[in-house]
C-alpha cells in the first residue's frame, strides 16, 4: 500500500497526502494556500477548461478577460456583496517604496468589476443577451484556515456572467448553465444533490443561488460549482439599464455562475482508494501508461511493441504515454501510476509481442483484459468508457449510501453521529433554527430540492413548530 | 474612412483609436493600465495560446500554475533581478482590516518563485531537463506611463522555465524556444530582427538575452518577445544543484523565455490599415464574415444560402459568422467588419444565389472574388492563405525599407530625423557611448544579430575608437 493513510477511516490524512503524493499539487510554497499546480493537477483542470469552454461558447459565450484589480468603491457598491467578501479581500497598498494614493482590492469574484463595465456596453435591448466567460485567478485570503484545493488563497475559476432583458430569461439562463455543469460533472464521475440554497446562504447581493453538492467519504459535502440568479441587485447597484423596444428604460436582470479548481479535490476524493488517485478518463492528463515487462535483456522487441502501441493510440486522440526507464522496476512502475491515476495501464512483455497482444488493466477494479494487437485501439477506447462507466456508478451509489431522512432532533443525530452524510428532513424556514441546528451538531442546511416540491412529512426537525419545506442537511467543507 | 486618424501621419493616435474601436481592448477602466480584453482581442490571445501550446507540448513541456504572490525575501535573493523589477512591483499589505506580518508581492515575472520549487524537486541528473511552462497574468505596474497593450500594469503572458545539466544544453533550449517563437511569428505575420541584447540591456539575472524586435508604423521597435539563457545565477542564488552521473554535485543551468498580450500591439500596427484592424487568419476570433445582401424583401432565400455556407465553413474547421441583422444597411455592416479586421467577408445576393455563387473580398487589399458554390470552401481556405502570404510578404517589405546602414553620427543622426527605423551601425562596445547615443538621438542600441558575426565596417558611431561589432540602433517602446 503506498500511501501511509487509509481513506476510509483517516481521511483527512488520506487526502493531505494523496494530493502531494499523486503530483496533483505542491504547497510547500512560501504562502501558505497559495500553491503549484503541478502537471498531474493542472492537466485536470486544462481538461475541465476544454470541456467547460466548448460547452460555453457554443452556448453563446463570450471569453474575455478582465483586470484583478478592483477598487473599494467599487466593491462597495452593493452593500451585501462587499460585507460578504470583505473579510478576505487582499489589498495593494504600495508600488515599489511608494505608498498608492488608493488601495486596490484583489478581484475575490469580478461581478464589481464587470458589471462597471456593462453599464459602459448596454444600451439597448439589442444588446441583449450578453454572455461573458473568463478564465482567471481568484484570491480569496483566508487569514485562518486553509486546505489545499478547498479552501485556497489563491485558486482558478472559470466564471459565466450574463445580463438579459427579462426575469425569465436570467431563469433560462440559469437553467442552460445547470445543463453546461451537469455535462462537465457527468464527465468527472462525480454524484450530487441540486440545491437551492436558503435565504441565508445565499451568494452575497444574489436573489437566489442554486449549488452542487457533492458527498466526500468523511461523509462531509463539498460545493462544487454554483449558479447565482442576481435579478437586478446588482444592475441597480451598477446602474446597467437598457431602452426596451417600446422606450422605456429598466435595469436589466443578471446571473453569474462559476467553477473552480475546487471541483478537483472533489474528484480526487471520490474516485481515490488506498492506491492513490483515480483520474477520469476524460480530463486525465494521461489516459493510458504503457508499461513494457523486460525479461531477460530482452528489450528490444518489447521496447518496439511500446513504441508502436504509443504511436497508434496517439494517432486515435487517447492521451498516452510509455515509462521505457530501465532503472525502476515494472512492480516499482505499476505502483507508480496507479498512485497518480492514470486510469489503464497497458503492460507489453515479451510473450505478448511473440503472441502478438497486449495486457490492459482497469484502474478502478483492477480487472486485466488480455486483447489482441489488432483489435487493441478499440479496446482501449471501450476499457476508458468501462473506467469511466465505473466510476461514475460506484459515486451515484455512494450518493444513495449516504442519504438518510430524520423526522426527529434524535434521529438526525443519531445518522449524524454514525455516518454523517446528506439527511433529509423538515424545516419551518426560521434562520434561527437553522443556527441552532449548526451549533449543535456542526450541520447545515444546504437548501431545497430544486424543481419539484417535495411535501413536509414531518414538523420542523429543530423548533417541532410546522415546516414549510423538505430541506437537505449535511456537515460542509 | 471610420477611423478619424491616419495610420502614416499619426500613428500614435491611430492607434490608441483602433484598439478600442476594433474592439480589441476597453481600457475605460477604473485602474490606468488595466484594461479589459475584448472578444475579438481576447480571440488573439486565445489562438496564439492554442499554437503556443501545442509547440511547447509538442517539445516536452509540462503546464503548471504557480502563486501569484511572491514574498520580498525570494524576489530578493538573485540581487541583479530584484533591483530591475523593484519600482514596479505591487505589495499586498493587508487582507480585510488587518495588516500582514509581511508584505507580499505580485509576480512581476516568475523565476523567483518558481526556482523555489526547482530547489525541492531537482535531485539528480535524471531529473533532468525540467521544462515547465505557465500561462497567467503578470503585475508590472509602472507608475508613470501606462499605453494600451504596449506598456500594462497587468498583463497575460506564457513563461517557459528550463534546468539542465550542462551549459551546452541550456543553449540549445534557447534555440529550441526560438524556432518556437519563429513558428508563432511566422502565424502571426510579423517581420523582426532577432538580436542579443547589449550586457546593459540584458534580463536582469541573466547571462545573456535573444530579443526579437518587431518595427511599427511610427520608426520605432517593440520587443515582442524574448529568451533568456540564465546561466547558474538563478540556481547558485536559490540553491537548485542536482548530483551528476559522477556523483558530483553542481547547479543546474537555465533558461526562461516569453511572449505576451503585447505581441497583439505589433499585430495590430504592423496590419492594420485607415479602415480598421486586418487580423492574420490564424489568431482571428473570426476568420470570415458571411454578409447577406438584402434586396427588395428577398430575405429568404438569401438567408438560407447564407446559413448554408456557414455550415459547411464551419464543418470545414473555418471560424465563420454570419450577420443576419435586418436593422443594419449592408454597407454599414461591410465597415463594421473591416473594422474588426475579419480577414475574409462573404457576400451573397440574391443573383449570386440564383447564379449558385458567392463573392469572396480580402481584408488585406479589398480584392472580389467570384467562386461557384460547388468550390466555395477551398476557394475561401485559399482566400485565407493568400490574406496570410499577403500580410507576411508586406510585413518583410516593410522590415527591408525601414532598416539603413550608417558609418557616421551625422548620417545616424540624418537617417532617424528622417525615418527613424532600424540603422545599421558600429560600436565600440562601451556602455557609456551607448548612454551618450541615447542622450542626444533618443535612439538605443537594441543589440548584435545572432548567429553569425558581423564584419564591422567603420569605427564607433559615437567615439569614433575602433567598433567591436555590429550593432542595430533603432527607438524603441
């Protein structure tokens, strides 16, 4: 077993050292949550770029990009907003050994920032939809707690910021961004619950969020992406109007919608085992190692086979690789990728090339398939879609392990005690309630189950008084 | 003519009119030099990243991300490098109300940072090369003077970072950087020399720096990028030695090179022209324009060969629009487009849908092409090569008829009141007449031409001792 932490049961530890140890990230850097993504790591995210940014533009978006630096009276402007990210906002104060006559806020989201600027571009209601995309880094400076791809200083995000001409349309357009990131997390094998979160979680300045949550094996959840309907809070903050067809002016309606580097620690942790890290296929750096077995200096007919195999499925767009080194061990090299998760293994020996095939091993079980040369491209492409078939069942059926209902205060601590994990229950509405709930046993409600309503079964799960809505609550990161 | 200023007479101003109304940047931002990057800017930026990329994969890069944030005490540690990028460096101080234990920097480049790293991973010569390459933003925040594009406060970029073994190695890792940069410069169809800069001029930290400087419409250059072959500076001052097959330690050697946003700015001045941007076909957010003329209520069928042609352009991997707008003339949208710099716009009439045609204009010199439906595709990739060839071939021309020869000051002096351009010249090699040539023309000695050594030809431009080597002496941004 390479890694030293069992994920079952530690974790915690399990997911320090699977990051480090399957190259996903390096923090041993001066400032501490502000680390290097290594290659491993940042290829994940290279491939959740292409994934999101085909989805995006062919919806419509706009890339652009826009400046780090916002000043305080800009995100000052709408009042809830900047209490929400004061706290974490870091600020240049000097250039060089001179003092700014301003101070200049580090963009902790560019919703101030952008929509200084649409106020500039939208004039009409020809102007509408605008649909804006940027790819960029993100502070957000956590003066206490920090953990690596959860909780960064310093991250990477794509974020969607929309503006349209009526209420429906921010709604439509909600939707459309639900269905790019339903898209994006079938594809990371990722299970979750979609919620709308409650008035008081909601993202600062926004009429409603809609998030992702999706379970961890400590039986915590992890948001993983969210959509913000901001209705005209923020258009009337920034004064965006525009003339609608008959003349009048109005302020025009808004969404933003974002996902981050975080959404990595999500697939790390779903998919690893006490092996290291599993990566789906579909935004592995590499999808397939081959791996040739020396016998006896007989290496090079295996090292040809390699080559070969290498060259084929390059040309068949798989991402693939050989380790041809000589001075480590196969045993030393299985143990290697499977710890950085390459998800197949391809092993060539030298009966292999004599009987003209090729071993393929799954990742996520395990399972070797003998198959022949001839017919090995189209094998490997079908044991990827297995790999990620796999995945994605064994997260769904986690998602279903780890939801329960409680009626009651003790029923829910009971589940909350034992497995933790999404509990179904029943609330009245009242913020104090749910305060109460989170001071006693660490939980919160994360929101309402988005699209149907579901019916109470029970009274408030805290205060006993009547409930008004199923809600789902679970311990967050 | 849309433009209210002329490119020959008032680059300057042609410019600064152009970036905005070609909707390549916004800078109506609240912070002076940084600025939005508009779609059709930020449509450059992309398809450079996309050929860039792909090179640097191609020859064993591996991505990374790495902080932003870099401490003083790092920045400090190579003493040369500190003091050159010192006065331009942005210090985050505080975070919400509270002050910082210590200020931290913003990248202004990122061997400090990153060599950081090199020192924990880099153990043995089997570590090497190291090749690492990032993309993201760069604080450089010049107090005075801000231009769009040409001198930011913040930018985008791609920084290659290299360690090797051997001195040897490190040199030829700057040329593969170069034939690199060769390929991208070839795309974008820009003309430069390619000089090593003078020891004054040179990176700071660096042993020597290979600069390609591009000429603009006004007789000045811009540096468009560069590579640096930094020797064992950066590794003695951060302590990045690995052991040799020998078993001997030693430091290993570097390389770092980059290209950035700026490179847009030649782009857009070596191209354009009184009507607006030409965008070489490679890097266009839009490659070709599909304008629909509307002639007495005939919109239908018109506007179904139109969508037809941009089906099948857009199958052929061509990145084509069409701008359907009934509330436009097709006049306003030709302008519109010329503006934008679309490298090829399409017409279709209704006689040329009755005809089974369509007429093919070129950016470059506003030739009409009449092509039958049947070859339309290849004859709009050939429309696109020939605007690429022609842009190039005019790039090279101008290079030609900006550069002079001059044996004398006065002759220096006669050609730059004139042109400016690049003169040819002699030098002596001290750095006090290179000083004194600034002094009194305004002009600098941007470097001597690689590869072969050039015979001088007189004495010192400035002393009049005897010249050491060649040199090329132009103004620069």
């Amino acid at each position: 077993m390479p890694l030293d932490h069992d994920k079952s049961t530690d974790f915690a530890n399990w997911y320090s050292e699977i990051v480090m140890k399957a190259e996903i990230v390096d923090n041993r850097t001066p400032i501490k949550g502000a680390n290097v993504l290594l290659p491993n790591g940042y290829g994940i995210w290279e491939n959740i770029q292409r994934i999101l940014d085909a989805e995006l533009k062919a919806t419509g978006h706009n890339n652009m990009y826009f400046p780090l630096f916002v000043p305080e009276e800009l995100l000052n402007k709408e009042a809830e907003h900047f209490s929400g990210f004061a706290p974490e906002v870091a600020w240049v104060t000097h250039v060089g050994d001179k003092k700014l006559d301003r101070k200049v806020g580090l963009r902790p989201t560019s919703e101030a920032i952008m929509y200084t600027m649409f106020a500039l571009w939208i004039r009409s209601h020809t102007d509408l939809p605008l649909k804006v995309n940027q790819w960029c880094n993100i502070i957000r400076w956590d003066t206490k707690e920090t953990k690596v791809l959860l909780r960064d200083r310093e991250f990477l995000w794509h974020e969607g910021h929309t503006a349209h001409a009526t209420y429906d349309e921010a709604v439509k357009q909600v939707e459309e961004s639900m269905r790019i990131y339903e898209k994006l997390f079938h594809d990371l094998c990722l299970s979750y619950i979609i919620v709308k979160r409650p008035r008081h979680d909601t993202f600062p300045g926004a009429d409603y969020s809609i998030a992702y949550d999706s379970p961890l094996p400590d039986g915590r959840v992890l948001q993983i992406g969210t959509t913000h309907n901001l209705g005209q809070n923020f258009s009337k903050a920034f004064n965006v109007r525009f003339q609608k067809a008959d003349g009048e002016h109005e302020f025009v309606y808004q969404t933003s919608y974002g996902v981050s580097t975080r959404v990595i620690a999500a697939v790390l942790s779903m998919h690893g085992d006490n092996k290291g890290a599993i990566i789906p296929p579909k935004v592995a750096l590499t999808q397939a190692i081959v791996i040739p077995i020396y016998f006896k200096g007989k290496h090079d007919p295996v090292n040809k086979a390699t080559n070969e195999i290498v060259a084929e499925l390059k040309e068949q767009g798989i991402r693939v690789k050989a380790d041809l080194r000589d001075n480590y061990t196969s045993g030393w090299k299985f143990n290697q990728y499977e710890l950085l998760g390459v998800p197949l293994r391809i092993e060539v020996g030298p009966r292999d090339v004599e009987k003209n095939q090729a071993v393929l091993v799954r990742r996520d079980n395990g399972q070797k398939i003998t198959v022949s040369r001839e017919e090995l491209t189209q094998k490997v492409k079908e044991a990827l879609e297995a790999v990620e078939n796999g995945l994605r069942e064994r997260a769904w059926k986690r998602l279903e392990e780890v939801t329960s209902e409680a009626k009651t205060l003790d029923e829910l601590e009971e589940i909350y005690s034992d497995k933790k994990g999404i509990i179904r229950t029943n609330w009245c509405g009242d913020e104090k309630c749910s305060d109460q709930l989170k001071e006693r046993i660490a939980v919160e409600i994360r929101g309402t189950k988005l699209g149907e309503e579901e019916e109470v079964f029970a009274s408030c799960v805290i205060c006993g008084n009547e409930a008004k809505e199923v809600v789902y609550v679970a311990s967050a990161y």
